[in-house]
C-alpha cells in the first residue's frame, strides 16, 4: 500500500517506499511540503486546505477517488481510504 501522512496544516511528515514507487516521487522531495503541492500541482482539487481540514474533522474514514499523472505522464488511478490518527 503506497502510503504517506500529513500534519493538521497538510504538511506531508512519512512517505513510503511503494509512495516513490506508484507516484514517481523522491521522499525528499514531499516530506516537508504541502500535499497539495506535491500531489496535486494542477490544482485540480484532489488534494486541498480544504480536504485536509475535512479528513482531520470527519467523525469516520475519508474515501475518496484521485487521478495523479505522475511527471513522466502516466496517469494512475486511486481509491483512497484516509484515516485520521490523533
């Protein structure tokens, strides 16, 4: 499971091995920024202020549907299952 974590201001803190594999990303090159600037570039809404603050604020799992086109233009598709661990 590719898998990575945020902070409350959406800071990406762990990024793991399958995470450099699926998105094509260096671990240095997300930990300490924003997800939204590593994961979602375009501004597509994918990844927000706004959705972090809906992830650490829903009650349940947050799920939902992203599509990520890594640099070298292949696009890969996810279902995401977040969980808020406090």
């Amino acid at each position: 499971v590719g898998c990575f974590t945020v902070d409350r201001d959406g800071f990406i803190q762990e990024w793991n091995t399958l995470a450099t594999e699926i998105f094509g990303i260096q671990p240095w090159e997300a930990f300490g920024f924003p997800v939204w600037e590593v994961m979602d570039p375009d501004g597509t809404g994918s990844w927000s202020y706004q959705r972090v603050t809906d992830i650490f604020t829903s009650p349940e799992a947050y799920e939902f549907d992203w599509a990520f086109t890594r640099a070298d233009g292949e696009d890969v598709f996810l279902t995401c299952k977040v969980i808020c661990l406090c």
